[in-house]
C-alpha cells in the first residue's frame, strides 16, 4: 500500500458513526477496527483520512443492516496538511465500501468529493469518484 503525501491526523475513534458515500446500499455506519492499524499498547485505535476500516452497517438497505464490510475512509471533518502548506478539511466523515482487500468498490459511483490522497492509495476508488480535491 502506498503512503499518503500528506501530514494527516486520525480524528475517527472505533465506534465512531460515518457516512457511507457510495450506492453500495447502506447509509449509516460505525467503525468496529482499523486493518493493519499500529499504536502503542494499551492504546485504542483511531482512522484517519485513507485507511482502511471495518464498518458495521447502522442504517441503509435492510439486509445490510447488521453486518460488517470492509471500507476506506475517504472524507474527514478533521482538517489535514498537505506537503504544499495547504490545509484541507470537508463537510463530513464519509466512507466507501469494498468488495475485497485489493481495493475493489462495492459501489459503481461516490456520491461527493474525495481527496487526492485517496486517489494515490486507492487507485480503484478514484476511478468511481465524481470530484477529487
């Protein structure tokens, strides 16, 4: 996976409830782990802007509702720093749900925009997106 090119915060705590911005089917979720997450022992995990979750599905279709996907976070309230001095925040926390772990959309399109970082990490997701930032 490549790194991000940008100093970047991890504002969204488990449990932390986020938009689900594709057409996947669901609208709602709550993060329940951060895949391949690294902290210090003792210390609860916390996603940022490109990482890769586990969401729960709290409200959306309802044979969703209930069970657990894999998703990257593609939008944060939380503002971030990119390597040119800008600093780059959006409207909500929103996520995008995958089909497998090599980066495959479960969606066919993402509703809103998504930052360019996401772009370089997830090249998959990038091709769905209406707007990059």
């Amino acid at each position: 996976m490549k790194a991000i090119s940008s100093f970047r915060s991890r504002p969204l705590n488990l449990g932390a409830e986020i938009v689900i911005s594709d057409n996947s089917g669901g609208k709602i979720g709550r993060i329940t782990s951060v895949v391949k997450g690294k902290t210090t022992k003792g210390r609860q995990q916390s996603a940022g802007l490109g990482d890769h979750v586990k969401i729960s599905i709290r409200a959306g279709v309802p044979e969703m509702a209930g069970q657990v996907f894999d998703a990257v976070i593609i939008r944060q309230k939380k503002e971030f720093r990119r390597k040119t001095g800008e600093r780059i925040a959006f409207e909500d926390n929103a996520c995008a749900i995958l089909k497998d772990d090599n980066g495959n959309p479960k969606g066919t399109q993402i509703k809103g925009p998504i930052a360019k970082e996401i772009a370089e990490r997830w090249p998959l997701l990038s091709k769905i997106a209406s707007t990059l930032v």
